[in-house]
C-alpha cells in the first residue's frame, strides 16, 4: 500500500508540474508579441544608423536620376517664324555631355527648351526669326541644273552646278527650270535632282 500511495503521490506531483508547466507556457506566449511589439515600436539611433540611412536616400536619388549615355542621340528641333518650317537635325551627344542630368544639360543649354530627356534620346527645341536656310529655287545655267539658296528677301545665291544637262530633259521641265523650281529641304532638293537624272 505504501508503494501504491507513493507511486499516486509521484503521478500527481508530475501531473501538477505539467499543469504549472502549460500554464506558464499560456502566459509567456500571451505576453510575448506585446513584448515583441513595444520592441519593435523602439527605433535605436546612433550616429552610424543615421548615417547608413543618409547614405540609402542619396543611392536612391542616384540610382533614380537619368543621366546622359554614351550612346545617346540629340535632336534639334529650330523653327523658323516667317517660313513656318521645322529644321531637325540628329547626332551623336557629344562626350562633354555624357554623364549629365537634366538639369545639368539645360544649363549647358539655355536657349533651348528640353522637350524629352532619356539616357538615350534627347530632343532639344527653339524658335528663330526669320525663314530657315533649306529654302532652294532649281534653275537652268548654261545647259546644267544649278541650285541656288533663297533668304527671306528671295535673294538668289549659287550653291551648286549640277552635271545634270538640261539638254535632255522634256520641253515642260526645261520650262519650269527658266521659271523656277522652288524646293524647300535638303532631303527633298535629292529627291528632286534624282528625278531628273
């Protein structure tokens, strides 16, 4: 009877012990994610988190400014008031603007107006007076073609003589050359003389 007695008195201890075990357990668990949150809620700050985070924003801004590539392409956009015409013109950026950021290449250009800024694409426009110098008139000069550029007063000026002979061409375009064929544009002043080659 003694061992049956001490054998309950051992079971109920360990079952008494496992009662207090969970309850502690309950309580610990309840307490903890308060205890998580108030920790979480308090920020520690040094001079060297303060720093990194200095650091953080600048890389930030950095990694988040377009600057100019080397391969980048510039684009400008002049039109003329008095003819209404647009001359554009396209080229590779130059290496003393490679790196530059928008604001950086407006200072470099003040006079102009930044339409689009990429690294890659830069188009750059402005109005001038006057009329645009792509202003040509087609003439016949002693048997060949001659080009001539006109200025906001129509004022002829030889640019070229062509090899073209007008010897060939049919009596309206001999017609139309003493008269005149005005041409505005370099690509279509080609496209002209082609078609009379």
């Amino acid at each position: 009877m003694r061992k049956g007695l001490l054998a309950l008195s051992i079971l109920l201890i360990l079952v008494f012990s496992f009662l207090i075990g969970m309850y502690i357990y309950k309580i610990a668990t309840l307490e903890e994610p308060q205890d998580m949150e108030i920790a979480k809620a308090e920020e520690i700050e040094d001079e060297c988190t303060l720093e990194y985070e200095h650091l953080e924003e600048i890389e930030q801004a950095n990694a988040k400014e377009e600057k100019v590539s080397p391969n980048a392409k510039l684009t400008t956009n002049i039109y003329y008031d008095e003819c209404g015409h647009t001359v554009k013109k396209t080229s590779n950026i130059e290496n003393k603007y490679i790196n530059l950021n928008k604001d950086e290449l407006s200072e470099e250009y003040q006079d102009w107006e930044i339409k689009e800024f990429s690294p890659e694409n830069i188009i750059l426009y402005k109005e001038e007076k006057g009329i645009c110098n792509e202003h040509y008139i087609l003439k016949d000069n002693d048997g060949f073609i001659a080009v001539y550029s006109l200025d906001s007063n129509e004022k002829e000026t030889l640019k070229e003589i062509t090899e073209i002979s007008t010897n060939f061409l049919p009596n309206t375009d001999i017609a139309k050359l003493q008269g005149g064929i005005k041409v505005y544009g370099r690509e279509n002043l080609n496209s002209v003389l082609e078609d009379f080659e």
